[in-house]
C-alpha cells in the first residue's frame, strides 16, 4: 500500500520532470516507471534490427527462417502483447546465443539452432525471449542505465578524453547484447513456460536445455560462460523451476499430448554448419582460402 503510493508519486514527479511517466506493465499488470513509450520502443527496434544483421549477417537457410518465423508469430499471438510486429531472424553466428530487441525483434544463433535437440527446447527459449519483449526489460533496463549514463556523461565532459572509451558499438548492438538481470531471466524463464505450454509444447523440455549448456560448457573445458547463461540463474535452479511450472501449465491447459517434435527438428537441422563456417575463409596446408571472393594465399611459416 506504501509502496504503491510512493510509485504514484514518484511517478508523478518524474513525469513533469521528464516529460515521460508510468506505464503499465503488460505482464504484471503493475504501474512502473519508464522513459520510453511503446512508440519510442517500437522505434527503437526499428532502428536497430539493420545494425544487429550488418554485424551478424544473417543465416542463409530461408526454410529454417520460415520456420521460425512461423512458431514465433503463433506464440507471440498467445503473448501479453500479440499486437506488435515482431520479427523472427536466425543471425550467421557460431556462438550459442539467443536475443531480444524492444518492439518485437527475435534474434537466433545458428549455433543455437544447432544445439537443440527437439522443437519443444527451441520453443521454451523462444519463448523466453519473446518474455523479454512482453515484460518490456530492455525498456526498464535502458531507464536503469539512461539514470547511471548521466554519471558517466557528466563524466566525459569533465574528462574529455574519457569520451573515446564510450559507445564502442553501435547503439543497435548494445540494445541487443544488454543483459537484464537475475530476476528479469526469472521472469522470462516463466513466461517462456507459458507461452511454449500455450502453444501445444511440452515446456519441461526447455531443462533438458538447459543441460545441453552445462554439458557443452564442461566439454569446451573454457572458463567462458555464454551470454545466455552469464547473467542468468544458475543452470540447477532454472531446471527445477521450469520442471515445476511446465506440471502446473500442463495441469491448467489440460495439455495430455504435449509435443516434443524430436524428429522433425532434427531433420529440420540437419547438414547445418556448427562452429566457423568454412565460407568465411579456411586454413589448410598453409595456405588461406577465401571461397566467396574466391581469394587463396600462403601462409608465412610462424
Ligand atoms: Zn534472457
């Protein structure tokens, strides 16, 4: 009751001193704080989808894109904002990885396509993602870090040579690579739940993920965590809360037949390119071959 008043206020007070205010959230149904308004957000993706598929490129597999276009537009119908336009895009990138861009804009790594075993993994994480979107975190993200930049704006002009360290990727690629928090991924892990549960799939699949990672990062033997996982519950939590919310969506749906889908994603990947693709140049003999400009010089030895 006191919080809720002090928001109001806050609110208020923020608003004339902004010129933005609060806005609902559309998952919790919750007034927050924002600077920015569906519009600016919606032209903040706009802006910067160009910028994430000119630094990634994207996956040259139109079937594949089809596809997740397809599974993307039907979840994000059953979502808590199905009126955005949301766009679906495989990037050309070997790093497992998967994000969101405010507005409706999914971004999927080759290297993840590749990683999952079956349709209902790949629909949790989609899922999760589209999670970020609803739940509007970059947009409270990008408050949080508009309130900390005026530090280091007033930083920069105090120090003027400061300024060349600020901004080392373009504003597109920073909205994509931002991370969200623990408690934000908590959320989308929820809501990546509902929304694969709504859409016919069996959501406990989305642990057996989770594992897949945790395997593959013991095998690489790397002290590199992937960004997916960097800024996000530990791998043992996300699977018990996920094992437990998919019974309880099962349960609320009636869900008897949940699809797994093994097969057809699968064949789906099958012949997909894991690691560097060969195309962007290879080293064999000592000799550098770049087959699309069709370029091959030796190497120096050492
Ligand atoms: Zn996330």
């Amino acid at each position: 009751m006191k919080i809720s008043v002090s928001i109001k206020r806050f609110c208020f007070v923020g608003s004339i001193l902004l010129l933005s205010g609060c806005a609902m959230n559309p998952v919790t149904g919750r007034k927050q704080f924002v600077l920015i308004s569906e519009a600016q957000e919606i032209a903040m993706g706009k802006e910067s989808d160009p910028q994430v598929i000119a630094f990634f490129g994207l996956y040259d597999n139109p079937t594949l894109q089809k596809f997740i276009t397809e599974k993307g537009l039907e979840m994000a119908a059953v979502s808590h904002r199905p009126n955005l336009n949301y766009e679906f895009k495989i990037v050309d990138s070997p790093v497992i990885n998967a994000f969101a861009v405010p507005g409706g804009y999914v971004y999927f790594t080759r290297g993840i396509m590749a990683q999952f075993n079956n349709e209902a993994e790949f629909a949790g994480v989609l899922g999760h993602e589209i999670g970020h979107i609803t739940a509007r975190h970059s947009v409270i993200q990008q408050r949080n870090a508009f309130l900390g930049q005026i530090g280091i704006i007033a930083g920069v002009i105090l120090v003027p040579e400061l300024a060349r360290f600020v901004d080392p990727l373009s504003y597109g690629m920073q909205l994509a690579l931002m991370s969200f928090g623990r408690d934000a991924e908590r959320q989308s892990d929820k809501l990546g739940v509902e929304y694969s549960s709504r859409i016919g799939y069996d959501a406990s699949e989305m642990a057996g993920f989770f594992e897949t990672l945790e395997r593959q990062q013991a095998a690489s033997g790397t002290q590199e965590v992937p960004e997916f996982l960097s800024t996000h519950p530990s791998p043992e939590e996300r699977q018990t809360t996920v094992e437990e919310l998919a019974i309880t969506w099962k349960d609320k749906l009636k869900l008897t037949n949940a699809k797994i889908n093994r097969d057809s994603y699968l064949k789906r990947i099958d012949g997909m390119i894991v690691g560097e693709d060969p195309r962007n140049g290879f080293v064999e003999n000592g000799v550098f071959f770049l087959p699309t400009l069709k370029i091959l010089f030796p190497i120096p030895v050492g």
